[in-house]
C-alpha cells in the first residue's frame, strides 16, 4: 500500500481537498482506500474534517524524508484523459442520444444500475469503430447505458440485440428503436439463465457492463463469449479499480486466458459514472462507502477502465447452463458502491 | 481479418493514402497487414502504387455493400491520442533531456536498439508518478530510450539502475549521471545471463523495452521480475502490435498471469518511435517491410503499447538461470521491422 500512501500524499502537498476527489488521485479499490485513510490518519499524517482531506505537518515532514512531491496533473482536458475525441460526425450522434436519453429509466436499486456519461457512451462507440468491429453483429448484455442506442443511431452495425433483466430497459429500447427506426431488437433475460439456443454462436463483438463480483463477472462475460461465432471476435466491457482490487482482477484476467481471449487494451477511467438525476447516485444514502466517509458526494469519482479482449481460440465460456446465485451476483466485500 | 479489411477500407474511402499511414490505422501485425494489403489488391479492391494505396470502383461497392463508411478519426491532437498532456513541470525535464539526448549513442542493428520520442519517455516517467512509483527503486532492462536519465532528472526516485548489453550505452549514461549529479548506475549485462545476486529482489519497479520474440520477451521480463522485491511491486513495458500478434500477446499474458503479475493497464499506441537520424529507421533498407513495401519510410508508423503489471503474488521468473538462444532473441517470423 506504499503506492497508494504515496499518491494520496503528493496529490494533499498541493492543497487540501475532497474526500471523493481524493479516490480520483489513487489506485485502490475504495476497501482499500478506506483501510488507507485511517492508517495515515491514525499515523497523524493526514487529518480529515466534513469530508475534507488535509496533510498535517508531520504529514509534510514524512514527504520530505520520502521524496513524495507535487509534480501536477497530466490529464489531457481536451479529452478528459482518454486519448478520443468526439468528432464532427459524432457530435451530432451525441446530440441525439442525449435527447432519446432523457426519457430513459431511472437506475434501480434492484439490479445495481448506473451508467456512463453520453460523451463515454460516444466514445466507446468510437473506440469500437477505429477497430473495425461496428460494422458487425453486436451482442449487449445489459444496457444502462444505452450503448445499443447510440451505436444504432450511426446506422452502421449489421444487428444489434440487446438482453437486460428489467423489463422497463427492455421496453424503452425496443419502443425508441421503432420510433427512429434503428435496428436493435432487445429481450428481457437473466444472465444466470443459459442463453437462448438463437443467441448462441451469432455475434461478433459483445459488449457488456458487468457487476463486479466473482460469480456476477463470470455471469456476464459467459453469456457475451456464448454468443460469439469464433476466432477473431471480440468483447469490450467496462471494469473499476474501485470495486475489484488487483487480486479480483487477477482472477479475471485467467478466467479471460481460460476462455481464450486475449486482452488488447486496458484503458483506465476511460467511463464516467456522472452524478445525474436518474444514475445510482440518487440512493447515496444506501451507498456503504458514502456511509463510511459521512458525507454526500461532491465529485464525479466513480471512473471504469475499458476492457478490449479478442478471441484467439475457439470461445469457452467458463459458465454453459444456468448458475442461480441471486444477491451474490451483485455484492462482496468490495462492492462499497453497491446499495443495500 | 475482416477487421482489419474493414479498418483499411474505413480510411481508404476518404482518400488515398501513402502504405505507411495505412499501417497506422489498423490492428494487424505487419505479417498480417501485408497479407491483408495482398488479398484486398488481389480481390481488386484496391490498388497499390509507389507506395500510395487507393480504394478502386470495385472497392467502393464492397464498402457499400458491408456498410463500412469514413467517420474521422478521433485521435486527440492535444496529447497525441495518449490522453496524457506534458506539464509545466516536465516541460523542463523535457528540455534537458532533450539536450542530453542529442549526444546520445546511434542505434545500432546488433543488438535491434531503437528509441521513443522524447515526449514519449516523459509521458512514461508522468505515468509511473501518477501511480505513485517514481520516489522508489527502479530497475532498467535495456535503455536505449534513456528513460533513467529522465527520470533522474525529476530527482525524484530513489534509486535507479540500468542494465544494457551495450557498452556505448552504459559508458553514455554513467557519464551523464556523472556530469548532471544524478543517482543513476548503469551496467554492462547481458540478459541472457542470470541476474547478479545484488541485484535481485533489491527493486519496487522495472522498466523495459523488450525485443518481441517470445524468447527474447521471456528473458527482459523475466530479469526485470527477478529484480523486484516481492508482492505489490510493479513493471512498465512497451509491447507492439506490430511485430507481436495477437497469438504472441496471448502467451505473453499466459506468462505473466504465471510469474504472479496482473496487468493493470494496456494503453494502446502510448510511445511512438521517430524518424529521428539517429533511430533505427537509419538502417530502413535492411528493414524486411520496407522491402517489402518497396518505398521509403514517410510516416511515424512504428508505434508500441505501454504495460503495466502488478506483482499480486510472490514474482517468480520464467527464466532463472541463464539462457543462451543468440539471434533468436531478436527475430522470428513476424520480426519485420528487424534488420537482418
């Protein structure tokens, strides 16, 4: 945990700050931030206030004698540290997503819903394109954030079929689908139930948004690898350090070998999970790590890293028929962000 | 490998555009790109001339029929498409180290050196502090990016070591450190040969640029795993995409899943080398794709991916001991931007 010390402090030698701006400046996950804080605290390096993160004088001094400093931040603003641009041509898409948008669903408790911000939703999109993989059949397993939407409002994937659990997701992509005339087509379908016999083998790309526990990750990835024809197809989906630390990864990263996949790109904080009248953060109150740091959130800290992984062998899915394991899909021990 | 028709074709219908460039803007290995490049020529898609490629009639009803269109290019022009801008601070660093690098030895076909851009080896150090790794022990493997001496400059870590089978190299930067005061020490040492036992587990970070021959990739790795203390450690590495397939990532992250590490980010196209006099382009008739190709470079095409991995168990390397393989740690099959 000298890492994450060390990035705390060199952000705090700059200035105090916010308890959730201060998660943005570190690596670990939000389990592991929490243990973090109190030990710098506990150490009298740091000292916390109504959310606010101060260095004490003890705290500089222990800079000093590490060589811990302040050197800035090199997060390109142009475009929000991702490396992508919205371009001319994606601009207007974004116009229109947002608008179709507005009426979506509100995220519910019940399924631990969240989504991304419009401009991360564009830019998956692009990320998707540049690899040559919109063109093609697309498989969404569950949608918040819409991606079906935007992706079809390009006009360039040959399909697009989307399944989510909530009934109200299913009818309102379905319903804007026939109002704009965009080819998605999505069912209701619980991914610890084995995918329909149609939906095997008939995609190329999938793309999914997966909660982040064990049993949930292994659900989600399974269902997108089934429906893959083969070799050469690929999957993108989104992963936090906030909610898996670095051993859960790890267990992820063999479950994707095992399956036959190769990971092409890890792209950190590529999403924004933006605090929005109908995103998760509206039950903050239920939220254990706002609990824990006793204040609302004032930030937008809940960042995922993207995920590209390409099949180089046959798709495996480690997970074939159902796999009923109810709440354990959606919480361990390190779901802080996770209502109960 | 429709993909990677796909991504051709996607640039193509916006223009014609010089092989290089080209290659710039799809996936594939250089094997596969050529072979790619082979079949769309063959199929009559599109023609190849003095080294420009165009998109024929013919190609262009494919592209219809497919719906394959031209919508831009995303990269961000502000930091490169590395989502990384360089700070005031490290503009100074920038400077010097340029200064500094203008004397630095020429690369040199033996031993298959060639170096990133300037900008490049600064956005790696800005990377390796944001993750709170710069004040600690950092080990070298091969550094003919100079990436010790730019860090140095920032006086910040701890240590740093570099080792490098190039006398010209070491002799270059121990003078250096001399000159600047900087708390570098660089040795002659080849990686075929064990790791000196004063070196092992001393380090929290390694740095490396491997050759990408899976031989050569086991043993730069392997000593900078040998070089790390224990469980939390990192690595940095650059890996193209260029002369390592997807195949060759795939055991690539076999073997790092099997030395303990998870890999926490895989930027694409991070570093990129320039046509710089002193760069291996020096040598370009000697390089097979430029053979190949049959005109001279004209574009930065050779572009690498930055790893980072994560000691999340005890670092244990594929190779210990020595290994002698000679030339098959520079060239294999998809080596095409090897002299030979």
């Amino acid at each position: 945990m000298d890492r994450i010390k060390t990035q705390i402090l060199q952000r705090l030698i700059s200035g105090k700050t916010g308890v959730y701006e201060l998660i943005d400046w570190q690596d670990a996950s939000l389990k592991e931030f929490l243990e973090v804080l109190t030990e710098l605290t506990d150490l009298g390096l740091i000292k916390i206030e109504n959310g606010i993160v101060e260095i004490t004088e003890k705290g500089l001094e222990f800079c000093e004698d590490k060589n811990i400093k302040h050197l800035g931040r090199f997060q390109c603003e142009c475009c929000e540290g991702t490396g992508y641009v919205i371009s001319d041509y994606f601009k207007e898409i974004l116009k229109d997503y947002k608008e179709i948008a507005k009426d979506r669903p509100e995220a519910i408790e019940k399924y631990d819903q969240g989504f991304i911000s419009a401009e991360g939703v564009i830019r998956r999109v692009e990320f998707v394109y540049e690899r040559g993989d919109l063109n093609r059949k697309i498989f969404v397993v569950g949608d918040d954030d819409l991606f079906s939407i935007a992706s079809a409002l390009t006009g360039i994937p040959e399909e697009i079929v989307v399944i989510d659990i909530d009934e109200r997701l299913i009818n309102f992509i379905n319903d804007v689908a026939k109002k704009y005339s965009l080819n998605v087509e999505a069912f209701v379908c619980d991914v610890q139930r084995e995918l329909p016999e149609d939906l095997k083998r008939r995609f190329d790309v999938f793309v999914t948004d997966p909660v982040e526990t064990i049993p949930g990750i292994k659900l989600f990835l399974s269902r997108g690898v089934s429906a893959l024809k083969g070799i050469g197809c690929s999957g993108y989906f989104g992963l936090t350090t906030l909610e898996a630390s670095r051993e859960k990864w790890y267990e992820i990263q063999r479950i994707l070998h095992e399956m036959g996949f190769v990971i092409t790109d890890i792209r950190r904080k590529f999403n924004v999970y933006p605090e929005e009248e109908k995103n998760f953060f509206r039950f903050q109150d239920k939220l254990p790590i706002v609990k824990k740091l006793g204040v609302k959130v004032d930030y937008n800290w809940y960042k995922s890293c993207l995920y590209r992984i390409e099949a180089v062998k046959e798709p495996k899915p480690i997970v074939s028929g159902d796999m009923i394991i109810d709440e354990k899909v959606y919480k361990d021990e390190e779901s802080l962000a996770t209502p109960y």
